[in-house]
C-alpha cells in the first residue's frame, strides 16, 4: 500500500521588521534630513538641471517650499518639475502664494502658470466639454498676463495661440507684441502673425483692418505695402488694393518688383471693373518699366478691353517690332 502522501506543514507568518507608515515615514525623514543637513543652493542647482524627476525629488521639494513659502525660485523649480511629469494639480499649488491676478505677482510665477494652462488644453480631450473648459482658460490667462510679457513672450503665445485654433486671441498677442516691438524685425514677425491669424480665421476683411491699422508701425518700405495689397485683393476691395500697388511701385527696390507692382496695379483695376482707368496709368508709368514682349502683350490687351483700338494697334506694333507709323 502506498504511503500516504504527507503535506508541507504551514510556516508560520513572517514577522514584519516595519510597518509601511515606518517607512514612508523613515524615507521624508531621510529628506528632511536632506534639507538640513546639505547646502540647499547645490541641492536645488542639481535638481533644476536634471531631466529625470523621480517622487523623491518632488517630495524634497515638496518640504523645501514649505520651509520657504516666500522663495519664487524654489516654488516655481517645484512647479516645473511636477510639470515635466504631468502633475498639473501640484505645479498649480507650487505657485498658489502668488495671487493671479496681482501686479506683484512676479513674472516667472505669471508665465509657469501659462505653461500649465497649455498643458492642460493638450491633455484635454478634443470636442469635450473639458476641452473647451481649458481653451477659456488659457484664452482668459494669456490675455490676463499679456501686458507682462516681452515682445517675444508675446510672439511665441501668439504661435501658440494660433496653433490652438484661437485666431482672435493670437491677432489680440500679434497687435500687443506690434505696439511693443522696438526693432523693425519683430513689428514685422508681429504684423504677419497677426495677417496669418486672421487669414486662418476666414476673415480676409479683418486681416485687412489689422494691416491697415498697424501699418503705422512698420517703416514705409515696399514689402508693407506689396502685403497689404494682397490683403486688399484677397478681401475682394480692388480699389483700396490700387492705392497700395502705387506705394508699392513708388517704393520698388529693382526692376523686377517694379515690374510686379506694375503688373499688380493693372490686375487690381481690372477686377474693379476698371479698364481705362489701368490704361492711362500704365500709360503715365511706362517711362519706369523696362520694356519687353510680355509688356507689350499685356498693353496691347488692355487697350482692347478699354475699347482704345488705336492705342491697341500701337502696342501691337510694338510687340512685333514694327517701327511706329509717320505721322
């Protein structure tokens, strides 16, 4: 008969050496540790250039910003680091001593909470209520804070702005960061962010206002108003786009763009309706046009459709090089 199989007799239950509140405990009190027992200046410069954030290192800093609660480089170091790892609710609290709305509020802290505001508009699902929570948000926070940033604060929230889909609040940062801008290369970035973002928006018409209102700001060279007679065209205002193309020929840096404003200004009269009108002005500017075939071609049309047929016989000539008829 075979032996009865015998079980393994039950060990008796290991005793545990420490609870887990021993040791959540021992691991804050080995960072309190931390924080008194090391200059905080080094620990804090070695955490600011790490990239990997780890829940101790937002535990010490946790600690240190309650040691400090007046110390905006500390808190704004929590805030970035709970950022990078996507903990919105603590880089919000990191920065809840500084008031939103407050003119002390300094503009580190201002432009963090910026930060967070994007973060949460990408994290938020598209076509949720959530979604459109954080865009009010964020449109209702950089707007807030927009008389506090630089001039290339304000362009880079206007791209991103512009990236969301907020058209008006990226024209809104373009015509602050205009006023603001002091060199000729940012009124320009400005003024074409704030075209862009109104074109973007389908409003070709507002896009024109916004050009014709901040042309102010921008030196009177012919690359404004080449802009802003594409504006006028695109916006389906002909005639204003004729007052532009003048400036703009006026204003050309060779023949070849004089050319174009040329060619541009007759375009404009004609879709204005306009033919002899295009035809006596680019009669009174041909002494400035380096003549050519196209040119001449082109005249030739323009008379035809002013109805000028001797004017037109007279370019034609000219198209095929026949000498002009003795009086």
């Amino acid at each position: 008969m075979p032996a009865p199989i015998s079980l393994p007799s039950a060990q008796p239950a290991r005793e545990r050496l420490a609870s887990p509140w021993f040791s959540a405990g021992l691991l804050i009190g080995t960072l309190a540790a931390f924080v008194f027992l090391f200059p905080k200046a080094n620990l804090n410069r070695q955490l600011a250039n790490g990239h990997n954030v780890s829940a101790a290192t937002l535990i010490y800093l946790t600690l240190m910003t309650r040691a400090s609660p007046s110390d905006v480089a500390l808190h704004t170091l929590l805030a970035r680091k709970a950022l990078q790892v996507g903990d919105l609710a603590l880089a919000r609290r990191a920065l809840e001593s500084w008031p939103e709305a407050s003119t002390d509020t300094p503009a580190s802290v201002a432009l963090l909470r910026l930060d967070i505001l994007r973060a949460a508009l990408l994290a938020a699902k598209p076509g949720t209520a959530a979604r459109q929570q954080a865009i009010t948000r964020y449109r209702a926070g950089v707007l807030q804070t927009a008389h506090r940033l630089s001039t290339s604060e304000l362009l880079v929230q206007a791209h991103i702005s512009l990236g969301f889909g907020l058209y008006e609040t990226a024209a809104e940062l373009s015509d602050a960061a205009l006023v603001r801008a002091t060199t000729p290369g940012d009124k320009l970035r400005a003024l074409h962010l704030g075209i862009n973002s109104l074109l973007a928006s389908g409003d070709p018409k507002a896009a024109l206002r916004f050009a014709v209102r901040q042309a102010r700001h921008i030196p009177d060279e012919a690359a404004l108003w080449h802009s802003l007679f594409q504006l006028g065209m695109q916006a389906g205002e002909p005639l204003e786009a004729t007052d532009y193309a003048r400036r703009w020929f006026r204003l050309a840096n060779s023949p070849v763009e004089r050319r174009q404003a040329f060619d541009g200004l007759i375009h404009a009269y004609l879709a204005a309706g306009k033919p002899g009108e295009a035809l006596d002005l680019a009669g009174a500017l041909l002494p400035d046009i380096v003549p050519d075939r196209s040119l001449w071609r082109r005249l030739t049309r323009l008379a035809l459709a002013a109805d000028r047929p001797h004017l037109a016989a007279r370019y034609a000539r000219r198209l095929v090089g026949l000498p002009e008829p003795r009086p």
